[in-house]
C-alpha cells in the first residue's frame, strides 16, 4: 500500500506543476484568472467504517478552481479595449450560445458587430427611440457606418444689450443695403434646412422716436423673414432697461422656402435675454437647435457602459448600453478556453444588469484587464510542487529498498 501512497503524492505534485506551468505560461494573457490545485487525503475504510488506527492512503486532487480576483487595468488608449472595474462578466453571444469573459478586447467583424477575437459578439441593451433608457432586451453591439443625418433649425437665440443713448436713424425707412438706416445688427447666425445646408439668418435693430423703443429687423440669407415677411417686431424695453414687449420674448420669424429642395423652414427667434443699458451694443449669446449632416469620428464608452458613436456635427447617438452577468459562484463556471466561461448549475442562475448597477463593476473604456498571475508567486509555487515531487519520490524509492530487505531475508 505504501507504493500506492507515493504514486498518489507523485501524481498530486505532477499536477499542482502543471496547473503551475498553466498559470505562468498565461502571465500576459488578458483577463486570464489564475488557477489553484486543490487537494484531500484519501483513506480506507472497512466494512464498517474508518478504523481510529487506520493509515492514510494518500492524496488525491478535488478541483483546480480558478481565483476571480481583480487584476491590474492598464491603459490601452484605443475605444474597444474595455476592462471590469469589479464584479461581473462581459456578455457574449457565440453562435447562438451565451458565454461570458473578463478579457475585453474587442473589434469590430466586417459586418461592425463588436466581437472578441474568436467571433462571440457582445451584448448590450438596446436603447429606447429616444436613446435615454436601457431597458430592452439583449442584441448584438454593432457600430454605426453611416453618416448622422441633419437636422433642420426650429429655434434661435439671441441675447444682445441695445444702448440706451441711442437716437434715431438718418435715413428712413429701414433699408438693408443702407447702414444709416438702422442703428445696429447681429452678426448672423448660421441656420441649417432639412437637407443640411447652411444658411444665415440676420437680426437689424432700428431706434424709434418713442423712449426705450426698438423695431428689429429679421432676414434670412438676404430674404425678409417674420409673419408676414418684411414685418418689424417692436421691442420695449423699462426704465430699468428689462424687456417689456414682446412678453414672450418670442418673435415668430414665419417660413423660409430654401432654393436647396429643402423643405421649408419654420423658426421663432428667442430673445428673452435682451437688455437695454449702457451706451454700447453688445451680442452675449446666439445659438440655434439644428445641425448639418456629420460622419462618425469616434466610438467612446460610459463608465455606466453606455456606448456612443460621436459625430463631427457633435451628435452623440447612444448604441446601446453593455450587460454585465455575475452568478454566485464563479467557480461553478465551466471554462472554454479562449478566456471564455459558460454556466453550470454549480455556478447558479446568471444575474444580468447594468454596470455599476447591483453589486456589478464599472466599465474602463481604453484599458484591459491584466492577468492575475503573480509570477514570484507561481515560481515559489514551482519549487514547492518540485520539492514536493522528489519527496514522493525519495519514498518510493525507500520503500523499494526495504521491501527488497524483506525478501533478501533467509
């Protein structure tokens, strides 16, 4: 029985070297969780039951459980490295089956679907028509191509301070084309139609005889706008210098036809934020809700794993939201390889969520998560399973001596 005890110890050391070797030849590879032998005693038991004098008889190994703890996240720089700040798995879709991984280094296929390098796509909430929530059900991430459509211009603003010295123009009536019929104008804000192109809308402000009283003067790209068009909208103003009239603040600049093929475009004109003080014009503000067409410049990621596609118009287009899974055993998952688990019972029922939602971890876009393997360690580890081996060894050995001592005696 002694000879079987050292081969079971020879056998437990060959295999805490080889879950070794596993861990050290996977000291670069990302996401990778290092792995741990783990051994119980082995004794013979009688017919009726375990003697209290009874000698062990050996060892055999139970599990090599791999150790879910956090590794080092290094910056990458590049949108699709993606790294677990905490608990959870990235979920995957492989070919129809669902499969989890810690390593997040993704790209695109041909066809733009996120996947890692063995094809698994990942997962992400879809976002709602208005891209503000992340309650639908699971799809393939996959990035826009195309260009952001444009938008055409519904409302301006404009904030501007009109001098309170100011006096009447010299000549009358209100002409574009004459400078000394108005007093002072806008510089212009670019508008867009409904195919993108830009066009320029212009505000003209003329004194009137009646105290703290303005006419102003709207056009776009040279043609008269208001309702009707060519109309002047009067502003009052207090003897503190706030606007009285219109109420509102609002100016209806009716409808302009583009000579694009646009259709038409239907602004108001928000100056709420005008003033009357001082004996200078000043404009603080302008600003409009409409954009020309944009191509997609970069891909960027959320801590909360929202991912947008970033357009060179500045429209940000939410393409979904990454789902995180975390179980209650992580050692129940059965590896694949490839960095990649699947569930088993042992594992229990997958918990999928948002990041940073529950107890899931954030997400670090531009980085990677390194692998748990601390190599002193693995190396320490090396010698032991070494010594451990040429103990088991030295045993047989001696065993073998004494039982030839035994059948030499006469």
């Amino acid at each position: 029985m002694g000879f079987n005890t050292s081969l079971s110890g020879i056998s437990a050391a060959n295999a805490d070297l080889n879950v070794t070797a596993n861990n050290i030849a996977n000291v670069n590879t990302v996401g990778f969780k290092e792995s741990r032998a783990e051994f119980a005693d082995v004794l013979n038991a009688t017919g009726y039951g375990l003697r209290n004098n009874a000698i062990g008889s050996g060892v055999r190994l139970t599990n090599v459980a791999q150790q879910f703890s956090q590794g080092n996240i290094d910056q990458t720089g590049r949108s699709l490295d993606l790294a677990i700040e905490g608990e959870g798995f990235f979920t995957l879709d492989m070919n129809g089956t669902r499969v989890y991984s810690r390593a997040g280094n993704f790209q695109p296929d041909k066809d733009g679907y996120v996947t890692n390098p063995q094809g698994a796509r990942l997962q992400v909430y879809a976002p709602s028509a208005d891209g503000t929530r992340f309650d639908g059900a699971l799809t393939d991430l996959r990035l826009l191509t195309s260009d952001s459509p444009p938008r055409p211009t519904s409302r301006l603003e404009l904030a501007f301070t009109l001098p309170a010295n100011a006096k009447e123009p010299t000549i009358t009536p209100f002409d574009p084309a004459s400078s000394n019929s108005y007093n002072h104008s806008s510089g212009g804000i670019t508008v867009f139609d409904s195919l993108g192109v830009s066009h320029v809308q212009t505000s003209y402000f003329v004194k009137t005889a009646n105290p703290n009283e303005w006419q102003v003067y709207n056009f776009v790209d040279g043609v008269p706008a208001g309702n009707p068009p060519g109309s002047a909208t009067t502003l009052q103003f207090s003897d503190s210098g706030a606007l009285l009239s219109p109420a509102s603040g609002q100016i209806d600049l009716g409808t302009f036809t583009p000579t694009t093929g646009a259709g038409q475009l239907a602004m108001n004109l928000d100056i709420s934020g005008a003033t009357q003080y001082g004996e200078k014009f000043n404009q603080h503000n302008t600003g409009q809700d409409g954009y020309a067409s944009g191509k997609l410049n970069e891909i960027s990621i959320s801590e909360q794993g929202v991912v947008y596609a970033r357009y060179s118009n500045g429209v940000d287009v939410a393409l979904g939201q990454v789902a995180l899974t975390n179980f209650n055993n992580p050692q129940g998952l059965l590896s694949q390889g490839n960095n990649l688990w699947t569930e088993t019972y042992a594992s229990g029922t997958p918990r999928i969520g948002a990041p940073g939602s529950s107890d899931l971890g954030q997400i670090q876009a531009g980085s990677l998560e390194a692998s748990t393997v601390d190599l002193t360690q693995q190396l320490v580890n090396m010698i032991t399973a070494q010594r451990n081996f040429q103990a088991n060894a030295q045993m047989l050995s001696t065993q073998d001596q004494i039982t030839q001592t035994v059948i030499n005696i006469r």
